[in-house]
C-alpha cells in the first residue's frame, strides 16, 4: 500500500549531469529530484563542490546498479598550490601552515612510484565520512578534534603534467574511496612542502 502513496513520478534510467563549480553531488540529486519530480533519485559517487566533471544521477531502478558503478575505476585531473595547507586539503579552507620549500619536477617524478599500488590513505577531516553516525565535516565544523582512520586504496596510475613555482597538474587513476585531497596533501609532504587541490 505505501508504494503506491511516494510523492512523485516513477522515472528509470540515468543522467550524466556536467557538474558545475561550487554544488556538491547531493545539491545535484535534490535538484533532478525537484525538477523531474522523481521518487527515487541517487548518485554514484561524491563529487566535491571543488569538483567539476561528469556525475552519473540514478533514478528508480536504476538506484540499485549504483554501487557497482560506484566501484569502477575512476580518473582525475587536478592541480596542487605548493607552500600552503589548508584544514580541508583544497581551497575552500583556511591555510592552517605555510612553506618556502617548491618541489621540481624532478623532486616529484621521484616520489609518484610511492602513490602507486595497494596505498594507505588518511581521508579529509572534511569530508563525508561518518564518524560514530555523524559526518566527519559537521564534526569538523564544529570545531571537535576527530581523529580519521587509514584506508587502503588503490591508484593504478598517477602522473604529473606540468609544474612551475607554485602549482602542478596531475593526472590520477584509481579505485574506489581515494580522496585525491588527501594525495595532494601527502604528495606535498613526502616533498617535504605543504599543498592542496585548487582544481579538480
């Protein structure tokens, strides 16, 4: 009886939305939600508001494919500030450290073989991990001091494009639950620097 009382219409299939700047992969579902008046609509991965690129949106049946999408392999392209660190690993925070020290291109050809493989990673304070059934970002936010466990991740490949004084452009492939903040942030610190995803 209550499948016949949801709000909305019964809609299947899928989108590929181009998500713009500054909206996040939840701001996207509410609106394809709102806008096709769609019972049941979902995502197949995160996608910060930092991030720009293609968002696969599932509605209806479609939902239930989802998670095996979600585990395909995944390929970024992003630029690193070198000097700075951020408490979100990427622009959209304050800049909580600071150095002189500018890696070559040298330097970071060096350290990539390291970033490759079966990895542990520290994700993001802010980030959408739930910690004890709250998101890490609102515990973040409000100012609590949580401590983000390692996870192993895999990057099959990761190259680096371009580097100059103060940034580089990489490019990524890798598994699911790699947070390419967190590998900006790790990348800087191995080169012994600070940095963190200006574009993603």
């Amino acid at each position: 009886m209550g499948r016949h009382n949801k709000k909305g219409q019964a809609i299947h299939g899928w989108l590929n939305i181009d998500k713009h700047l500054g909206i996040g992969s939840t701001d996207v579902v509410a609106i394809v939600k709102r806008l096709l008046n769609a019972q049941k609509v979902g995502h197949t991965g995160t996608l910060d508001p930092l991030a720009t690129g293609v968002l696969p949106i599932a509605l209806g049946e479609a939902t239930k494919a989802s998670a095996y999408i979600q585990d395909r392999t995944k390929e970024y392209h992003f630029t690193v500030k070198w000097g700075e660190a951020t408490n979100t690993d990427d622009a959209e925070g304050d800049i909580i450290a600071t150095s002189d020290v500018r890696p070559s291109m040298e330097g970071i050809q060096k350290v990539l073989p390291n970033f490759i493989g079966l990895i542990e990673q520290i994700p993001p304070k802010f980030s959408a991990i739930k910690i004890n059934g709250s998101r890490a970002y609102d515990l973040a936010r409000a100012g609590e001091n949580i401590e983000m466990k390692t996870r192993k991740i895999e990057v099959f490949n990761l190259e680096c494009l371009e580097n100059d004084d103060n940034q580089a452009k990489f490019s990524v492939t890798c598994g699911k639950g790699t947070y390419v903040r967190s590998l900006a942030r790790d990348i800087a610190i191995i080169l012994g620097t600070f940095g963190y995803v200006t574009s993603l």
